[in-house]
C-alpha cells in the first residue's frame, strides 16, 4: 500500500492553496484517497503559510502530515523549521538563499515559470520536481490534469512549467 505525505511552505500569494488543490485533485483523478489541508495567519498574503497533503491507496486515518515524503519550500519565508528535514527539500533558488544541505534540491522556480510568461506557475515548478522525486503522482498525472484546466494557453504553459520543474529537479538530483 503506497502512501505519501507532502508539505508545501512559502509566503501567501504564492498559490500554495491552489498548488495542494492540484495535487489532491490529480490524486483522486487516479483513484487514490487524499486529505489536503492548510494553514496561515491572519496576514495571508506576505506571512508564513503552509498546505499539506496526504495520498494513500487505502483510508487515510491521521489528517495530518506527521513524517513528510517530500517538502516542497517556496520562499525565505520558512527560515530554518526544515534544515534538519530528513526527505528531500525543493526550494526556489530565485526567491532563497542557498541552502547547503545534503537532501535540500534547488531549482530556478521562479524563472522556469517567467521564462514561459507564466509567473503564476512557479508553484507547479516546484510541484513536479518533487514529485518526481517521491512518486506519488507521475508527471503524465500532473500533466493531465493541467491539461484539462483552463483556457488552452494557460494548460499549454502550465505543462511546460511542469515538464521543466521534473527535469530541473532530476538533473539536479543527478549533479549530487
């Protein structure tokens, strides 16, 4: 029985609601159980806030992220609560600071996405790389589903952004 636990972490305004959302629903859409939660503070946009999903073959009895497959760090924002993160750990290197981690993966979020006119998508950047680490959900699953979103340039941009955050990631994790 497969089950997986992913925390994503940044700053409101990021997406990071939208980008657990995707995750959950492109794990229903192959028959998997999810809990996708979130939680921020009274200042959504600029403050901490954080989403977790849970992805499991069969009933999903916590509804809390307790021991992560993956994180996912989007901004400067979480400082140091996942330096000492036993998974692996993509970050934005357009938005933090080097992080000289072993398990800590690096790749151009921001830029992926402005580099395809599609600023909004960093996330998903970010999204497929860890994805492509853990295995919850494959890329042909991810890219499904932002196929099937929105007007057809966005779903074009939005799987390019996708496509590019798994490759950055896999070379990267090849460089170690």
């Amino acid at each position: 029985m497969a089950h997986f636990e992913v925390l994503m972490a940044g700053t409101g305004g990021q997406g990071l609601v939208f980008c657990s959302s995707f995750l959950a629903e492109a794990a229903i859409k192959t028959g998997k159980n999810v809990v996708q939660t979130q939680s921020y503070g009274i200042s959504q946009r600029g403050g901490f806030i954080s989403a977790e999903v849970i992805i499991d073959d069969g009933e999903i009895m916590f509804q809390q992220v307790t021991k992560p497959d993956v994180i996912i760090a989007f901004s400067d924002v979480v400082g140091t609560r996942y330096d000492e993160a036993a998974c692996p750990v993509v970050y934005d290197t357009t938005l933090m600071q080097t992080r000289n981690f072993p398990n800590w993966i690096g790749i151009p979020m921001m830029q992926i996405a402005g580099e395809l006119g599609a600023d909004k998508s960093a996330n998903l950047a970010g999204l497929a790389g860890a994805m492509s680490l853990c295995g919850a959900i494959s890329l042909e699953g991810l890219l499904a589903l932002a196929e099937a979103k929105g007007k057809p340039e966005i779903a074009k941009a939005n799987m390019e952004v996708l496509r590019r955050g798994a490759a950055a990631v896999q070379a990267m994790k090849g460089g170690n």
